[in-house]
C-alpha cells in the first residue's frame, strides 16, 4: 500500500464523508483503492444499495379515521384495487349525476394517501373514473387486491368500535351501492332505504354496520329495504345522505 501524506488523507477523508464512492476518491487522490479503504475504515455513509434498501420498507397502514372509514365504504360499494406491472391501481367509477361525489371521492384519495388522483369520464357510458397508482395501496387502505367478485374481505374491527367510522363507512355503501327514495303521492309521501349488492362479502359487510347503527334491512333477492318512512328518514339524517331520488306519483 503506497503511503498518502496528511493533506491527502485529510482530503480522501473528506470527500468520503461527502458521500464520495471509493473509486472516484481514488483517482481523484490518484492512489490505491486498497489505501482509500484504509483511511476511510471507520467511516459509515449511505450508499446507493442503502438507499434502494431503504426506499423498500412497507410503508405503515393509515391511521384509523372517519375520512379512511368513508374511502372504504366507496371502494366496497364502487370500488377495487388492481395490481398493475410496476404498482396497484385504486379504482372507483361513480355515475356522472353525482358530481358532488366524484369530487369528494378525488378529495379523500388524495387527503388520506397523499397521493394525486385521476379523474376521467368515460365516452361510452354515463359514469367517471377517480384513480390513484401506488406501490403500497393495499398495505396503506388495509385493502386487499383484486376483482370484488374474487374477495373475501371483512369489515375491519375498528370500523365497528367508534360511531363515527360507522357512519360514515355506512354513508360510503350507501352513496354508492344504495340510496334514499320519496314517492310522492296525492295525500302522502313515501320513504324509503335501498342497498343492492350482489357479493355475499358485501352483503355481510353491510348488514353488520347497518345492525350496529340500530337499522335492520329486509331483503327482496338480492337488494335490501328500509321501509318505513320514518326509518328511512332517520337513517338519512344520521349518515348524513346525498344521493336521493324522487317519484311523483301524481
């Protein structure tokens, strides 16, 4: 190993700690790679592999909160997440009369995963796409990938032990998959709560929520019915729905 001077292991040193590699120091000091390794031996950097290591850790779920409870309630009712060739694709097609929705669905994506989403409309039928791509979606939602015909998903526990995640995960299946209805007749109206749902996963996710909220849907083949009215008025004040529609009957 050929001897370097003060000065020039000062400098080898120093650009060593400056994030230099060995190689480089070694041309630049115009020594031995053996003596660059020498004189740097007891200096720690962050490498290239480091730092690709690094950006490999799973990021943590998000935390447990009303905005993450409603996200879920979408994508159960509208949504799914897709595993692409380099990330997954969050997808939720939501109809084109319910703008009010498709912004908020944008607005909660990019709120609770800090990522940008993309809104698109469809040219062959009325409905629009709110998308998102990421490389740890499923580990960040708590979701699992896939068709929601190919599922079998649980409602998360902590969804069930806060009334305000209930709420609102409720108001996502609903706002989606369901709806508030008036039939307007000559002496009264007639309210009503609808939930369609063809997957059985579904189907028990909402019903459990639905119990815990102290409303019990009948079923009629595959949708479910709230039908007194002052039931389903109720469970429009409280989940605080949108999405209604009216017959006139007259």
């Amino acid at each position: 190993m050929l001897k370097v001077d003060s000065a020039k292991r000062i400098c080898i040193r120093r650009w060593r700690k400056a994030g230099w590699s060995l190689r480089l120091i070694a041309e630049a000091a115009q020594v031995s790679l053996g003596s660059v390794r020498h004189h740097v031996r007891d200096i720690t950097t962050t490498t290239t592999r480091t730092r690709r290591a690094t950006s490999r850790i799973k990021p943590s779920a998000v935390a447990p909160s009303k905005k993450l409870a409603l996200l879920l309630g979408l994508i159960v009712g509208d949504g799914f997440i897709e595993q692409q060739r380099r990330c997954y694709c969050l997808w939720i097609t939501i109809g084109n009369d319910q703008e009010y929705l498709i912004a908020e669905a944008a607005n909660l994506i990019a709120s609770v995963t800090g990522l940008k989403p993309s809104i698109s409309p469809r040219s062959r039928c009325k409905c629009t796409d709110v998308r998102a791509w990421s490389q740890s979606l499923p580990t960040r939602l708590g979701f699992p990938v896939g068709k929601k015909s190919a599922l079998k998903w649980e409602t998360p526990s902590w969804v069930m032990q806060k009334q305000d995640y209930l709420t609102a995960y409720a108001r996502g299946l609903m706002e989606t998959d369901g709806g508030y209805y008036t039939k307007l007749g000559t002496s009264t109206h007639h309210c009503y709560a609808q939930f369609t749902a063809k997957h059985t996963w579904v189907r028990k996710s909402f019903l459990a929520v639905m119990s815990a909220l102290g409303f019990l849907f009948k079923r009629k083949g595959d949708k479910y019915y709230l039908s007194k009215t002052s039931e389903a008025r109720s469970l429009r004040s409280r989940l605080g729905l949108v999405k209604i529609k009216i017959y006139d009957k007259r």
